[in-house]
C-alpha cells in the first residue's frame, strides 16, 4: 500500500516537465511569427479557443478571379493577374501542330491581346491564336495581297512598327506588303518611309 501511494509522488516531479516545455514553446514562438504573419487575423480570432485548423478556406474572401469556373471574356484585359513573379503563361501550337507554352510578363500578355494576337484561356493564361504558317495566310488574305504602301501584289509581311523598334507579331502591327517596298522601308517607322 505504502509502495502504490508513493508513486504519486513520484510522478510530481515529472509534472513540472509541461512547465517546461511550455517555456521551451514559447521560446520557439517569436522564431515562427514571421511565417506566419499572415494568419495575424486568424490568430486573433483563435485567441477565443478556436484553432486555426477550424479555419475554412470557404470563409475567406476571394480576392482573385477564379482559375476555373465562368470563362473570362477572350479579350478583356482586366481578368489577366499575374504569378507572384509577374508572369502570364502563353501556350499555342507550331505550323505542324505540336503544342507550345512559354511565361511571359503582364506587359506583353496585355499587348498581345489587345493587338489581336493572343486570346484570355482564364486569369494567369492567354492562347496565341495563330501558328506562324497560319498567321502569314491571315495577314495576306486578309490585305488581299495587296502592298500596304503601294498598292501592288505583295506576299510579305511588314511590321507597321519595326520588331527592332519594340513591335511584335501581331495582327494589328502587321500588313501585307511588297518585297520592293519590305526591304526599303526595313526598320523605318511608317511616317519616315511614307515621307521619303
Ligand atoms: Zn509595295
């Protein structure tokens, strides 16, 4: 009897371990805020019993278009947001129909749509519409093969704004034009070209 009543008070001491721990947790815990500065206002709301694991992530306000769900208009600018890096992934398909996709910034996913290059897939993607072999024959029957500048029969691509200028492969910035009046106006603005 006198044996089974002193394992009680054995087992004090080893009570005292939760004090312990407990210092050793608080210890850690100034080391883990940063990680979690996030959950400052969950923190707040577990500070009432709740744990943070009882937090759903239903209850919180979406601040971002959806990635799924309702298509975003093809052309509308504004659905675009960006990764974290600032990036938009481009995909589209190559002249012999292999699929290809690439990251590119907000600026020139902005610009490629807007130019009627590149159509909105959802908020962090756009789809280049045309293979180049595909954008070539747009471009042409398009102008009717007619030179821009001209007026005769062209087969050749212009870009209105030279791409050494900062102009890209778009619908908007290209024409249809002549060889002749291609390789003079080379990387020209328009407005030099035509005033020469
Ligand atoms: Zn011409």
């Amino acid at each position: 009897m006198t044996v089974s009543a002193a394992v009680p008070a054995a087992a004090r001491p080893a009570a005292s371990r939760p004090a312990a721990s407990r210092l050793g947790a608080a210890a850690a815990h100034p080391r883990s805020l940063p990680e979690h500065a996030g959950d400052a206002k969950a923190g707040a709301a577990a500070s009432s019993g709740a744990k943070p694991k009882n937090r759903t992530r239903s209850a919180e306000p979406r601040l971002r278009p959806p990635l799924r769900g309702p298509k975003p208009d093809p052309h509308d600018i504004s659905a675009l947001v960006p990764s974290g890096k600032g990036m938009i992934l481009m995909r589209g398909h190559s002249d012999k129909g292999r699929r290809w996709h690439q990251e590119i910034d907000l600026e020139l996913a902005i610009t490629l749509v807007k130019e009627q290059a590149a159509v909105i897939i959802n908020r962090r993607t756009i789809r280049r519409i045309y293979s180049n072999k595909d954008f070539r024959k747009f471009i042409l029957t398009r102008d009717n093969y007619t030179c821009c500048f001209c007026g005769l029969y062209g087969d050749t691509i212009d870009h209105l704004l030279p791409r050494a200028k900062g102009g890209h492969t778009t619908p908007d910035n290209c024409v249809c034009a002549c060889n002749l009046c291609n390789q003079s106006k080379a990387d020209l603005y328009v407005e030099e070209f035509i005033g020469r």
